[in-house]
C-alpha cells in the first residue's frame, strides 16, 4: 500500500486507536493524528483573528498534545481538548499582544487558561471537523472532487476537476452528486440531519 494511502486510512481510524497507536510509539499514527486535526487547530486561531499567529499557536498545541498524550485520560475527547487548548492559546497570544495586563494579575481567575471556550464556538468548531471526519471517510476520489469544488477558493472548474480525477468532463456533475449523498449519508450516521 503506498504511504499516502496508507496515512489516509490511518485518518479514518478512531481516536482512540490513533491515541493508542501514537502511544505505542507509532510515528505514522502520530502524523495521522496531526493530519486528522490540523485544520481544526488552525481555525481557532483564525477565527479570533490571530492570523499571523496561528502557525506558532498550531506547534505550540501540537507540542502540548505529544507531551500530554500519555496522560491524556479519555482519547475519545481528543478534538474537545485539543479545542480548549487551542481556545486558552489564542487568548494568551492575544493578552501577550495587548500588553496592558498589570503585573500581578497573571494568576488572577481571569486567566486565559481559566477561561471556558465559548459554547457556540464548542459547537461549531466540533461541527466543522465532524464535517472533515465524514469527508475522510468517503472513497478518495470522491473526497478529492469534493474538496477541489467546495474547499478551493475559487473552486476548480469542472473541466480541471474532470482532467485531475481523469474521468469525463460531462460526467464531474452526476458523480459530485453521489458523492455528496455519500457526504449525507455519512453525516447522518454521525447524527447530524
């Protein structure tokens, strides 16, 4: 099996197999891990605005979790810690850019690291890598076309989409629509409607 084939299947797995392999010392599970929640971790920052800062707030929250991971109670949860780090991160990254924090009151209960992540971002964070999850989940050449539509900004037209996927121009439209029924399905077996 080729490597990226491999690590996509290693995407799919559970959390608590990826957590489990990753603890066993598997480097390949490691970086399936990372790959499953990459985008999850990069748009916290994003949506607080820290765009200049997301890619040290993503090593930082990837250093957390590999020195944390053994102690990590219920791999299960992965995505809900890795949201609540990521949240307490962006706001010390923002507090540490404001600067007019008086001394003192670093321990204070304001604390950054105190401060619970907002629900309605809980929700929709956890939504959008639901979303990610059920696209890994689909056959490749549907998660490529899907994302080559609806993740490229702009989206690729059909005629690029059909030259990448080799298959006929005529034909992108019918198999876009199997592949987001495929894209419900899977939703819906998550529990979304």
């Amino acid at each position: 099996m080729p490597a990226e084939a491999a690590q996509s299947e290693r995407v799919a797995w559970s959390d608590e197999r990826l957590v489990a392999a990753c603890r066993g010392g598997d480097s390949d599970a490691w970086a399936a891990l990372i790959d499953k929640y990459k985008n999850l971790i990069y748009s916290i920052p994003i949506k607080h605005g820290l765009h200049q800062e997301a890619g040290d707030i993503f090593q930082s929250v990837c250093l957390d979790l590999l020195s944390e991971l053994p102690r990590l109670r219920e791999p299960k949860a992965i995505a809900k810690w890795l949201i609540q780090t990521c949240y307490h991160k962006c706001l010390a990254s923002q507090r540490r850019s404001e600067r007019h924090v008086e001394l003192g009151e670093e321990n204070d209960a304001t604390q950054p690291e105190a401060a619970p992540v907002p629900e309605e971002m809980l929700v929709e964070v956890q939504r959008e890598q639901a979303v990610r999850n059920a696209l890994s989940s689909l056959p490749e050449r549907c998660e490529r076309m899907v994302r080559m539509l609806f993740y490229q900004d702009p989206p690729l037209p059909y005629d690029e989409v059909a030259r990448q996927l080799g298959i006929a121009t005529g034909s992108v439209g019918f198999i876009r629509g199997r592949c987001l029924t495929r894209l419900r399905k899977q939703l819906r077996k998550m529990g979304f409607e």
